[in-house]
DNA sequence: ATGGTAGCGTAGCTA
C-alpha cells in the first residue's frame, strides 16, 4: 500500500498539482491538509474520475481543512474535533486490511513560543496534550495505525536547518519537541521517514513562501510526518521526501508531498 | 530588528 501526505494549501487552487501526483505516485491513499474548501464544494469528480472514488472530508470555509482520498474502500470515516472547535483538523478513514489512516493539522501556534503571551501557541499545545490523553483511551499500540499529517513540529536537530538558530522559533521549541515526544510515546508510534533516513541526515518537509530562493537558501523544516504503531513497523518497505514539488509550476505549495510504501 | 510571500476573499486573519 501506498500512502502520501501533503499539506496542499488551498486544494482548489492546486487542483492541477494534485492530479500531477497521482499520475506520477500513483498512491493507494492521500491524505491533504489545508484543503481550505467546505465539503460541498471539494472537487469530488476529478478523483473519482481518477479512481479514487473513496473519499473522507472535513473542512471548512478559507481555513484548515483535511482530506482522505482512496482507491481502496473507505470502511467507516470519523472526525473528531480538539479544543473545543470545530476546526477540521482531524479526520480518520478506516481501510481494508483493518488499517486506519489518522489525517491530522496540528494548528501551526503562531509566533511567539510562549503559551502565556500567545493563544495559538496555547492552543497548539492544548491540541496536542488533548490528543496525548485520548490515545490510550481510544486506541492500543496494537493496533494498526497510521498516523499522517501536517504536525507543524520538527522534532529531530536534522529537521531544521539550524537547530541552533531555531531552538526558540516556533515548530522546533523544547516544549513543542517534548509534546510531540510524548504523542509519539503515547502508542509507541514510529516515525516512517527516519526509519528510512538517518537522523544524522538533514531532511525537511517544507520551505518558506518568504525566502528569495527556497532551494538555495534551503532553510527548511520537517513538518510532515508519517507514523506507524509497532505492528506496522515490519511491513514499511519505504519512505522518502518529494522536495522536487516545491518547485512545481506556476504555484507550488510551500509543503511537499511524503510518501511511504507498505507491504501487504 | 525587520520584512519578506501566499490564500481566501476583498479586510484582515492565518500561515
């Protein structure tokens, strides 16, 4: 099975990239955040038209917004709202072969990395310490689970491009890697990408709109992140980055898609 | 220290 996850930033308006992707990647499953569109108006045909007829959605008007697209048979489907909002930020397919897929945008947190000064730096970890508590409830680490998204943290020093000069930027915090540590420990979930790239190794998942050359510059972060628990672990065959799409005509998304295969 | 770009929707918020 293949899986990919993309933070595509307005589905809409990449509508065109999207398809490119799936020509090209030809996944089992993608998974998009920030698709930015209410329901009604998510662009349904040109997947189904594809093959991928499967489809689980929860988004809103111009904000967030999270899809699950599928060639294989959506079981059951679930949203599940954090905070107290209903920001569209968490959506759950469950799969053949009794996987579930967990599409997740952790809300980015602004710019000041204090909870005390900053409400959406409160609230990103308020989402994440909630969803810490709730695992264990809803959840058991063996399961088969997959867990994607948008987590808007870069945990590892080699998921910035300098850890020195990030440590008080937010998305690479201590407090922000200690909450994420913690969602991870929480079912024992491995992180795909780094079970294939050593941490030794510089990777990042995104690069800024402000930058004048985002490849020279190459300032990126690991945003992106692929987990599985420990009974999916043996069956991941491979992970790797498509830093290429964010230099995709006319207007990449500043994310790039990760994709990860799983044996059967 | 500051400003740099982008999407939605048409002002200002969010990232």
């Amino acid at each position: 099975m293949r899986l990919i996850t993309w933070n595509i930033n307005s589905v809409r308006l990449r509508l065109d990239l999207v398809l490119r992707l799936l020509e090209e990647e030809s996944p089992d499953v993608l998974c998009l955040q920030e698709t930015k569109v209410v329901d009604d108006l998510f662009p349904r045909a040109a997947f189904e038209e594809r093959g991928w007829g499967h489809i689980a959605l929860a988004g809103m008007k111009g904000y967030n917004g999270v899809a699950i697209v599928s060639r294989l048979p959506i079981d059951a489907h679930d949203v599940h709202h954090w905070c107290g909002r209903q920001d569209c930020r968490h959506v759950v397919a469950r799969l053949p072969g009794d996987i579930e897929v967990h599409n997740l945008y952790v809300p980015s947190g602004g710019d000041v990395p204090d909870p005390e000064k900053n409400e959406k730096f409160a609230h990103k970890l308020a989402f994440l310490d909630e969803m810490i508590a709730w695992w264990p409830t809803a959840r058991r680490a063996d399961d088969r689970l997959v867990v994607v998204g948008d987590l808007n943290i870069a945990p590892l020093e080699n998921d910035v491009w300098s850890h020195r000069q990030m440590i008080d930027v937010v998305s690479h915090t201590p407090i922000e890697v200690e909450t994420l540590t913690r969602m991870q420990r929480s079912l024992g979930f491995v992180d795909a990408l780094r079970h294939f790239v050593p941490e030794s190794e510089k990777l990042y998942t995104w690069w800024s709109y402000r930058a004048r050359d985002w490849a020279a510059s190459d300032r990126g972060r690991r945003l992106d992140h692929v987990w599985v628990t420990p009974p999916l672990a043996p069956a991941l065959t491979a992970a790797r980055v498509r830093r290429d799409a964010r230099g995709w005509a006319p207007k990449p998304s500043d994310h790039v898609p990760v994709v990860v295969d799983l044996a059967p």
